[in-house]
C-alpha cells in the first residue's frame, strides 16, 4: 500500500516542489535591486565582480607587486588596512613536544600557501554594521549620495535579519571586533566587501590562517615559546590588563608580518570544516592550499583563541570549533542562519587572494544560495 501511494503521489509532490523551487526564483529575482539582471546573493562574486574601485596600492598583476593598502568603502570614510602576505611553505600544526599540545594539532604536515592580503585587525562594528544594519543604504539616502554601480550591486546583496538585542552585550562597539555571527553571515559580508569594492574578499582557509599567524616562526606564539610575553601581544583571560570583555583592535603589538590580534581578542572563524584527524589526511607527501570543505554546519574552524580563553588556546596551531552551544540563547524557530548568540568570544578578519578563484573554487567559499532561499522559506517568505 506505502508503494502504490508512493507511485501517485510521488509525482504530484515533485511537481509542487518544482512549482516552489520556481516561485522562489522568481521572488529571488524580484527583490533584486537596481535593475541588475542578476541576483548577486545566489551568484558567485567572479561572475558578477565589478571594476575595482580606485584604491592606491591595491593593484597587483603577480607577488612581487603586492603592497599594504588601505582599503575604502564606497560613500563612507570607512578604511581598514590589508597586508600583503607572501605565498610560501610551512608545517602546519604542532610538534609533539610542545607544550599544552592537542591531538588535533598533528601530525605536523607542510603546506604549501599562494599569496593572498590579509585584514591587519579583525573586522568591526563600525564596518560590519554597515552592511548588517543596512547603515549604507540609509546613510546613502539620508546625504543624498549618488548610487554608484559598486552600491547598486551591494544593495543587492541579502543582508541578515534584525538582532534580537544589542549584540555588542555592552562590551564596546566603535572599533572593537564584531561578534556572534556565524560562518554564513561572515561569508555574505565577504561577499558584499566584494560587491562594494571591486575586489575578491573571503574568510581565509584555516592553512591560510596559521600560516599568516605563525609569520615564518615555528614556535608555539609568533613572538616565541613564553606565554609570559603574551601581554604585549594579546588580549586574554590573564591579561594584567585586560577588561571584562573584547578589546579595541591594534592595540598590541603586531606579529612579524604586520597582523594585530592574531592571539586573543576574539578567536577567528575560518572557512573550514574541523576535523580532527585532518593533518593525518594529508600527511603523506607535501600539500598545496588545504581546505577542509565543510559537510555540516558544526563544528566549523575558530582560530587564535579570545579573550576569555588560557594562553594555551592562544597558540599558532590551537583549534577550536563551532557547535549548537553557540546559538543556545536564539529564540527563532527555525534558528537564525546570522547569529550566534552565544559565542561572545568569536569574529572574524577577511583575506583577499592574488588569484582570483574560478566560479567552481568561488562556490566552495562563499554562501550557499539555498541555505537562504529555505531559510525565508521557512520563515513565511520574511527576511
């Protein structure tokens, strides 16, 4: 009987959900703004990627041409620094003798990275804000600003859904690291940095993380093997000076390639997937660009350790990932794909690589369309 019902009504619901999967292109194309013929949300940033908006520095046809620059966002005063990092080999993970080691941290494997700029601090609110809280759009209409081709293409990108409280939990906001969002959100923004700029932002690998962390240094810290000297360079649990909370950016000292805040402050999310034996994966013979693509939504990569953690989660090669602990408090059914309301310790820094990936490369780091089509599906059609 289970069958034969199977047999008429399969059908019928694969029609339906045709009708649906249409009905919501449809809407998805409505909502796009600015008359673009295309919905930047559910395309990937290389097919749509605008003209770079005129940045000094910011060219470079190969790595003997990258240079820090000052990046700019369109119709604000908003600037924030990217390093050049160069592209080069590194043992990632820790060696077996050193101290506070976890499992998950060996074997050691060396990896090979290209080139790519990295964020000098972790992003901010003020930053973030723009494009969560729709301050860009407003502040554009409110001056009567011209809407250049760079806004037309950013307002179309899907911005998330109102926070349920002040998600700064009234520990700073001007220049102190946006937190509690999640790898979905962190990777919209990227991609509406993309659209405001010009150039291709993502969340950095998590190879990609540690090797600009540990700047050409093979001990525990990139200043060296003695957390005494943390101090100097991070904002953590025992820190002489630290507040009940997050820190400004760039207040302590920089690692050897100009990166601030890279130990402590608050851990940095990555684009991959945490597995613990991954090293072991890939430890026969030299790796080049590793990358955990991720299967589920936990546990995701957290690197570098925060300021509410000991200075051994501080450590170059320390990992930590995401689990639902970190939306505990979200009080939507279903759960918000923006928020995590609970990770209080938890931001993020952007990467820009020299190479600008291919369409297929692009789709495993940036949102997945449908991740948000059922989402507001999910929701009764709302934002």
């Amino acid at each position: 009987m289970t069958r034969t019902l199977t047999k008429l009504f399969l059908p019928m619901f694969v029609s339906a959900a045709m009708l649906l999967g249409a009905w919501i292109s449809s809407v998805a194309a409505a909502e796009t703004e600015g008359g673009l013929g295309f919905d930047p949300t559910a395309e990937v940033a290389v097919k749509w990627l605008p003209e770079p908006y005129p940045v000094v520095g910011a060219k470079a046809d190969d790595e003997a041409g990258m240079r820090k620059y000052a990046e700019k966002i369109v119709g604000s005063d908003l600037t924030f620094d990217m390093v050049p990092i160069p592209g080069g080999k590194f043992k990632m993970g820790s060696p077996e003798d050193e101290e506070d080691r976890n499992d998950d941290e060996g074997p050691q494997v060396e990896v090979q990275v290209e080139p790519f700029w990295m964020m000098s601090t972790e992003v901010t609110w003020d930053l973030y804000d723009f494009w969560s809280q729709k301050i860009d759009i407003e502040r554009r209409g409110h001056l009567n600003l011209e809407t250049t081709k760079w806004d037309k293409i950013g307002d179309a990108v899907a911005r998330p859904t109102a926070p349920y409280s002040d998600m700064t939990f009234d520990m700073g906001h001007d220049g102190y690291p946006a937190i509690c969002m999640t790898p979905y959100a962190a990777k919209m923004f990227c991609k509406w940095l993309t659209a405001k700029t010009g150039r291709y932002y993502r969340l950095p690998t998590e190879a990609e993380w540690e090797y600009a962390c540990r700047a050409g240094t093979e001990t525990a810290y990139s200043f060296g093997d003695d957390p005494e000297k943390l101090d100097e360079y991070a904002w953590y649990f025992d820190s002489a000076d630290s507040p009940d909370g997050y820190s400004k950016v760039g207040l302590k000292k920089a690692n050897p390639w100009g990166l601030h805040d890279m130990h402590g402050n608050v851990a940095e999310l990555c684009l991959d997937q945490l597995i613990p034996d991954f090293y072991q994966q890939l430890k026969d013979g030299k790796v080049s660009t590793p990358f955990a693509v991720p299967t589920a939504e936990h546990p995701m990569v957290a690197r570098g350790g925060s300021w509410d953690d000991d200075a051994k989660m501080l450590r170059s090669a320390a990992r930590r990932g995401s689990s639902p602990d970190w939306k505990m408090q979200d009080p939507q059914i279903p759960q918000s794909i923006w928020y995590f309301t609970d990770a209080l310790t938890v931001g993020f820094r952007v990467v820009r690589p020299l190479r600008v990936p291919t369409a297929d490369e692009a789709k495993l780091y940036e949102p997945d369309p449908k991740v948000i089509a059922e989402y507001k599906e999910a929701q009764g059609g709302k934002e």
